[in-house]
C-alpha cells in the first residue's frame, strides 16, 4: 500500500476497544444504584447494548451526537420501564464516576501490532495523523486521557470528537474539520482507516479522501504498511 501524507484514523474498534470488566462493572453500578424495577444484571447489561447501538444510529443517521449523559438518562429510564424522575440524579457526578470506573478498568490496543504500524507511518511516511471518533457513553475529553494512558496520544497531531464538535461520521462536515487542518494537503494524499463502512468509508468517500476499511474485514491495521497490497 501507499504510503499518504496525512492518516486520519477512527478510534473505537479501529485502534482501541473496551476492557470487558469495565462494561461489566459499569452494568454492576446501574443494577445496584438505578434500579427500582429489579430487573437482572443481563437485562440491565442488554439495555445499555440497546442504547448505544439506537444512539450510534441516530448519530449516524443525523450527522449530530447525542450526549454521554443523555445516554446514561436512556439506560436508567428503560430500567425503570420508562417510569423514571431524573431530578435526584446528579449527571455530572455519574459520569465522574463512569470516567473513574474505566480508568480502573482502561481499553485495550485492538491490536498488538497498532504502535508497530504507527512507529513505521510516522518514520518511514514522514506523515501527521489524526482521531477522528464518534463517541458515545464515553466522552472525547475522557478518551485524550486514555490515549494519553496507554502510549498512543503522542503519534497525533490533533484529535477530533463528536461530542466536542457536535457533529458525527459520516457527516461531510465532521470530517471537512479535519481536513481544514490539513488544507495545504491534496486530498489523494490523506486517508482515512476505520473500521465502519457506513461512518468511516462512506463518510470519506463523501468529502473525496481515500480510505481503508480494517477490523471488521479480514483486513488489519497492519495493511497499511504492507508493501504487497
């Protein structure tokens, strides 16, 4: 493959993925603390795989995002059969404590081989990189920390969240924002590798970038230094 002047790369699934413990202890905090119709540890986990899945497709769908703590608000209320007053519940202290849970319990590399190909770009292609993520349960400013955390913050040059811009992949205009930082670039030398066909493929096909589709094919990350493809 050829090397490009600039990589813009999406997160989740892509280079980083969730440490099991963290969701089950996450499902453990909502079945203790929300939970006034008793409804068990797999109904309560099934909920939250319920939200995000709905929130990740309205997003995509609109090209907007929808909050960590509105998610969070969507959990405790289909716990509660849709019957729940949100008034004695401090967001901004849940989400603390979500933040807290998954620092005790961080992502994971998606792959062993995710610092190699990024060592070799940033040397061998003399390139700039970036994050290019739509986030969820857990927010862009948490996840700089986690990058931060398990080595992988230094390889970009700047990281983009939709939380923080309100806008998610595919929408063109999520990623026009990253291409305004690389404007002095063509844009036959940037790309964009993720791992959703829909958010990340179509999303830079629609603003005219190359792309690559790794993960969830029988492609890895490793594809992007591989001289035979």
């Amino acid at each position: 493959m050829p090397y490009f002047k600039h990589y813009s790369f999406d997160l989740w699934l892509t280079l980083i993925k969730s440490n099991p413990l963290f969701k089950i202890e996450r499902t453990q905090f909502f079945y203790d603390n929300f939970n006034a119709t008793h409804k068990s540890l797999d109904e309560v986990a099934l909920i939250f795989r319920q939200v995000d899945v709905m929130c990740n497709n309205i997003n995509e769908k609109t090209g907007k995002n929808i909050d960590a703590e509105e998610m969070y608000l969507m959990v405790i209320n289909m716990i509660n059969n849709f019957n729940n007053n949100f008034d004695s519940i401090d967001t901004e202290q849940l989400y603390q404590q979500m933040e807290t849970l998954l620092f005790k319990h961080l992502p994971f590399l998606y792959s062993s081989e995710t610092i190699t190909v990024l060592e070799h770009l940033k040397q061998n292609a003399n390139c700039t990189m970036n994050i290019l993520s739509n986030t969820g349960f857990i927010k862009g400013q948490t996840l700089r920390k986690v990058l931060a955390q398990i080595g992988l913050a230094s390889f970009f040059d700047f990281q983009l969240y939709s939380d923080e811009e309100q806008l998610s992949k595919p929408n063109p205009k999520f990623f026009n924002l990253m291409l305004d930082k690389v404007s002095h670039l063509p844009l036959n030398e940037i790309v964009h590798v993720g791992d959703n066909p829909k958010a990340d493929i179509a999303g830079a096909n629609l603003v005219g970038i190359n792309s690559v589709l790794i993960n969830s094919n029988l492609l890895t990350i490793n594809t992007l230094i591989c001289s035979k493809l």
